[in-house]
C-alpha cells in the first residue's frame, strides 16, 4: 500500500487556497470603473531583459513533520514578487513577464505550445513546465515494431520520457541536450512530493513532475485516471514515480488535493501568463468520444479550477491564459512555415532519442521511442493553434477620440483607457466578476457606447455543474461605467454531449444599433442570438455551415452591412445581412483557399464592403480579400514583402500588425499600389492577437501590460500601461 504523505501550507496561506471554487461570475451592477490605475511606462522598465538578475528565492511550503524535508535548490530560484514600491497604487505586483505552462504529458507541451516554448526561453523569460501525469502508458519504451521484445516497465518508461524532455528544453536553452539539470524533491500544497529540476546553465527555465498516474487510454473508461477523480469515479488518485527520482515516498491525491498542489505550483512560480490545454475539446457526433485525449480535457480542468482558486490569494501578479488545440490540429492546415517547422521537428527528435546514443547515463533510456517512430506526430510540429484568444477587436475608439482596450486577467475583464488628445494609457482597471475565458471582444454601439462579449467558465456543483456560456457587459452611456454582467447562455445541451465546445462569440452591428451574436458550437456550425428592436435577445438558432473550425468573426461596413466568415478546413463561408433588420443569410461558399483559420475582417477603405485578413497554410505569408454584399469582389491579395509566423492578422486603416516567426510584434504601414509592407520588430513577446487601428497597433505582452505602438512613421516608441 502506498504511504501517504501528510503536507500543507502554513494555516494563513492553507485557508486562502482551501477556497472553494464556485460560481465565479459575479452578478449585480458595478458603478463604475475602479480606481486601479497605474502609471504607464516605458517598454525598457516593462518588458523582461535577457541577462536580468533572478530574484531570490521563495521559501517553500512549510511541510509536515512526518515528511523529509526538501533538498534546497543551488540554482534557479523561484520568482519573487517584487517589493512594495514596485507594485500597483492598488497594490497589486508590476511583475516582470513570467510563464508557467501545465500539459497532461511529457511531450504535450513540445507537440502543442511549440515554438511559443522556445521563443520564450530565447527572450529570457523565466518558465517553468508543469507536468501533471508520469505519462507511464504501457510501460514499453520501444518503436511499435520492436515492442513486443520489450519488458514492460512503468517507472522506467517515465524515466526516459523526462530524460527526453530535459535534453529537449537543454537543447532549447543552451544548444546542448547534454547540460546539466539540479533535481530535488519539493512537497506540494496537496500533501505529495514533487521534483523539481532547473537547468543549471539557465536557472529561469525549471520543470516540475507530479508524477501522478495517467489513463493509458485515450478515450476508452479509466477510472484510475484525472477523468475519473474529476467525476468522482475514486475518492484518490496514485502516483506513479519514474525511477531515478528524487522523490522517494508514493502519495495519492484526492481531487480537492490535485487543484491544491497546481494553485500551491501557481503561487511558488507566480507567473503573470499562463499556458494550458484545451478543456473543451468537443466530442465526435458519430462515436460521442471526446476529440482529444481524456487526459488533455481533464488536466486542463484541473488547471481552470486552481487558476480559479488562486485568483482569490492577494497580492499575487495578475495572470493572462492561453489555450492551445491538441488531437484536433492534426486535420487542420499547417500554421508554420518550414524553417519553424524544421526547428520543432527536430526539438521532437531530441525527445525522441532518434539517434539512440546513450549520453543520459541511466538504463531506462534518453528519450521516448514510441516518438521515434513519428517525431512529427500527425502533423503536429508544422502547425501550433489557440483554442481561442485570435479576435483583433479588442480596441473601440469612443465619441470623444479616446481608446479603450479590453483583454481577461486573472479571470476578470481588465481595461484600459487612453484619453483624447494625446494622453498616456491608463489601466488596467479589474471589472468585478471572474471566470472569463481569454478571446473576448468588443464593438463599438451608434449611440457611442461599447459593448464587451466573451464566454465564461462555470465550475460550481462538481463535475454536472461545469459549463462555457457566452457573456456581455456594456456602458450605461457614452463614455460611462459598465453595466451589469449579462448572461446570453449556450446553444450546448450539456456539457457531456459536446464538452461545452464553444467558440468564443463574434458581433456584428447593424445601423439600426441592433447585434447579432455568431459562435461555433460542438457540432461544428454556427448558431446565433439576434437583438430585438426593445434591447431583448431571441432565442439561440442555427444559421448552418459543416464542419467549421476556430473562431468565427464579424464586421459591419461602410453601409451598415453585416457580415460573418468562418473557416473549414478547405475554405472560409460567408453569411450577409444586405439590410438593416433584414435576415442574416448564409452560409455562402467564398471559393477562397485553405487558410489558417485565424480570420480577422474590418470594414472596406473605399466603405462598401469589408476586408478579410488571413494567412496561407504552411508558409505564414498574409493574404486578403475584399467582399461587397455575400461574394468576394476581388482575387486573394499576396502582400509582397510578408513576414514569416502565424496567428491573426490585424489590419487597421493603413497599419498592419502581426506575430513574427519570432514571436515578437511585428508592424508595419500598407496601402501603397504595389510596394511590400515595411515591417518593423517590436521587441517583446505578447498574447493573443494584436489590434491594428488608426492611432496604432495595441498588444497585451506576457507580463499582462497594454504594449502600444503609436502610428506615427517617425520617432515611435512602445510604451506599456501597467
């Protein structure tokens, strides 16, 4: 029987991460907006230099006395908040960009985040990876064709695949699989023990096994399993160690114990950006099994409901989140170009131990050999998506000539202002209510208020209770507070027939001030809301389309025409509302290319019509197109002089912005008859998509600042609003 480890935070800190999680969403009417704002500054004092110091180290968690205490840590220090005259007048921490990525298995995060990983890692930014399960499968560390020679060995086979991830991230980091790492045992909020291995040429980047058991399945009942503890299938969960660990003692977690030890991760690492799995990634309509593997879906919920908990805990930096595909991206287009893919492709053979050389010095092996015989995957290393977080309409510019931005922190809508006539941006201002899903957007209504739409995550009433639904919060006048938080439901039955698959919504308004909100559902169509002439909202309705994939997006012309794209694999549909009150019709096929599903469209220059922005599959190359009424009214459009990477394109009038293969912002003006954009580098590393418009181009960095780079040709600088 495994013996089971008794640990906890200090008491003061066990009370505020022993919060339940419950409904997260806060109702009622807020006055307006609070008074958090900040001082904006410069990107220099804002944005993580490569080289900096690293902070001290935190203290552990206090542990129990029946356990050992853990090995100190030589090298790579936790981050540290900073000190009280570096913090907010709100008094919240102006941290330094920090990531903490938490993936079911070694490897999830190779296959899925990269090269977000190693752009990350090349900025200098501190990152630690979170893995949640040993990932022991069979126990078989062997190609397909030489498994059945192979003796069966778990602890073994976790072994290798941690030793293939530390030469993957070595590699990374230093260009050498080979460097060094400090591996110790540090105990967990949860009451186990964890191992702790830092890069000991590079202390920022860290990794951290919980060494819990996985499914062994994709799909298939295991109640032994992050599904099963999730829906109450086992009281506890085992480890499963690999050998060669530190870690000495087996433990078991209860659910509560699991969602302890990831927040208790949160609050040692303290990261201000987030990376994680998709927790809902659909279910087949043929079969009714999930579309990925049980142990991305759950792992990631697991994440939510720490990240959920650990909001509650003062003091600690506001953290942004990032959702990332997994199973699913493999019938999509490649987003990568091939000197990307190459690059990720062979971080994989790394892990893999494609050559087999034994250089890690442990009989279990150098790496994982059942990814020996499919470095690629299926189609993985050429292709990197978000699950959500792509919508370029997250600034609205209000009556007066001011600007608002509009992104989710720490589960809350944080917003920014930057007054007319020159002045700084201010911000962010935390509105009341959490559990918002990254991938919110913003229109701006004919009466000059605006109106924000996002989905939320519901986690009250155990596993039954989980649910995504759409909401929306609007001003109460022109340049006034924002109302109340407002419900606009699911077209989703339940979350067990289609895992709550939502996209996030998309908006388009029409002259007579009336919205229609668009959104895919689980069964892959779009379904809408439409409002009323009296403000009310209809009931949800299909309005069609087959297997339509991301995020859809919406645009209002120069003439008060709606208009609604989504992406399938093989091209992009088009719905058109002709007439203001007239019927949204559609879908229409475009007869445009495969894309990389990430569109954005905003209104035509010439006013009639609309532009829609996109990439071409497997190359990062920009492309448009116009449309006037339901068809395109011009060929696709290649802008000479592209800048390789992927993700949304984000064109404003006469400025372009966009993620470089770097990861960096990259801007640039256009509009000029046959000369290629001038693209300029903006040196920091940011979330989501950026938002192109008259004035600038505005991104949210990994540190969770508004980063803006004004429009000005001339003597630019990119200032950051706290």
């Amino acid at each position: 029987m495994s013996e089971r480890l008794r640990r906890r935070l200090p008491l003061s800190r066990r009370r505020a991460v022993s919060t339940a999680v419950t409904t997260v969403l806060v109702g009622g009417t807020f006055a307006g907006l609070l008074s958090v704002t900040g001082t904006p500054r410069t990107a220099a004092a804002q944005t993580a230099t490569p080289g900096a110091a690293v902070p001290a180290p935190r203290s552990p968690a206090t542990p129990r006395a029946a356990a050992p205490s853990p090995v100190p840590m030589a090298t790579g220090p936790d981050a540290q908040g900073p000190a009280p005259s570096d913090r907010s007048p709100a008094g919240r921490p102006a941290s330094a960009p920090s990531v903490m990525q938490i993936v079911a298995h070694p490897d999830d995060d190779l296959f899925f985040m990269n090269p977000d990983i190693s752009q990350t890692i090349r900025s200098g930014t501190p990152l630690a990876a979170v893995y949640l399960t040993a990932g022991e499968s069979d126990g078989v560390n062997a190609r397909p064709r030489d498994a059945a020679a192979v003796r069966a060995d778990k602890a073994g086979y976790a072994e290798a695949r941690q030793n293939g991830i530390r030469a993957a991230y070595s590699e990374m980091a230093t260009g050498s699989r080979t460097s060094p790492w400090d591996r110790v045992a540090i105990p967990t909020a949860g009451g186990g023990l964890a191992e702790l291995d830092t890069l000991r040429a590079d202390p920022k980047v860290r990794l951290v096994w919980l060494q819990i058991r996985e499914a062994g399945s994709t799909n298939q009942y295991r109640p032994h399993s992050l599904n099963g503890l999730w829906h109450g299938l086992v009281d506890t969960l085992e480890s499963q160690r690999s050998s060669g660990t530190p870690v000495a003692a087996d433990f078991r977690y209860t659910k509560d114990e699991v969602v302890a030890t990831i927040a208790g991760l949160l609050d040692r690492f303290r990261p201000t950006f987030v990376r994680m799995q998709d927790p809902s990634p659909g279910t087949d309509p043929k079969t009714g099994k999930i579309r990925d593997h049980q142990d991305h879906l759950y792992g990631a919920r697991f994440a939510q409901a720490a990240l959920a908990r650990y909001a509650e805990l003062p003091g600690h930096p506001r953290v942004g989140v990032q959702n990332y595909l997994g199973y699913p991206t493999s019938v999509l287009p490649h987003t990568l170009d091939p000197e990307t893919a190459g690059d990720k492709l062979k971080t994989l053979k790394t892990y893999a131990w494609l050559d087999g050389v034994n250089d890690c010095g442990t009989p279990a092996g150098c790496g994982d050999l059942k990814v020996a015989a499919r470095p690629a995957g299926r189609g993985w290393t050429a292709t990197v998506r978000y699950a959500r977080g792509t919508s370029t309409s997250w600034v609205q510019r209000d009556r007066d000539g001011g600007l608002h931005a509009f992104s989710v922190l720490d589960g809350q809508l944080a917003a920014w202002r930057k007054p007319a006539g020159g002045g700084a941006w201010q911000g962010p201002t935390l509105l009341p209510g959490g559990g918002l899903d990254s991938g919110i957007t913003s229109v701006s209504l004919p009466d000059g208020r605006i109106a924000v739409y996002g989905t939320r995550t519901l986690l009250a009433g155990g596993p039954a209770g989980y649910r995504r639904e759409v909401v929306s919060t609007e001003q109460t006048a022109p340049g006034g507070a924002f109302g109340p938080w407002r419900s606009l439901g699911t077209p989703e039955r339940s979350d067990a027939a289609g895992t709550s698959d939502i996209s996030a919504p998309a908006v388009a308004v029409g002259a007579d001030g009336r919205a229609t909100l668009v959104l895919r559902d689980s069964l892959r169509r779009l379904t809408a809301r439409e409002q009323g002439a009296d403000g009310g909202w209809g009931p949800w309705r299909v309005i069609g389309g087959t297997d339509v994939v991301g995020d859809p997006v919406a645009a209002t012309d120069g003439r008060g025409r709606e208009y609604v794209f989504a992406s399938t694999v093989t091209s992009v549909l088009v719905w058109a509302r002709h007439v203001p009150g007239g019927p949204l019709t559609g879908p229409a096929p475009t007869a445009l290319p495969p894309t990389t599903l990430a569109l954005s469209a905003t209104p035509a220059p010439n006013g009639d019509g609309v532009r829609l922005w996109f990439r071409k599959p497997a190359s990062g190359d920009l492309r448009s197109a116009d449309f006037s009424g339901a068809a395109p009214v011009s060929p696709v459009t290649e802008l000479p002089g592209g800048v390789a990477g992927f993700g949304p394109v984000s064109g404003g009038e006469g400025l372009l912005a966009v993620r470089s293969r770097t990861g960096f912002l990259a801007t640039a003006a256009h509009g000029r008859t046959g000369a290629g954009p001038a693209w300029k580098l903006e040196r920091f590393l940011f979330a989501g998509a950026p938002d192109a418009g008259t004035d600038g181009v505005a991104a949210i960095g990994l540190d969770g600042r508004l980063h803006w780079t004004p429009a000005a040709p001339a003597g630019r600088v990119v200032a950051a609003a706290e």
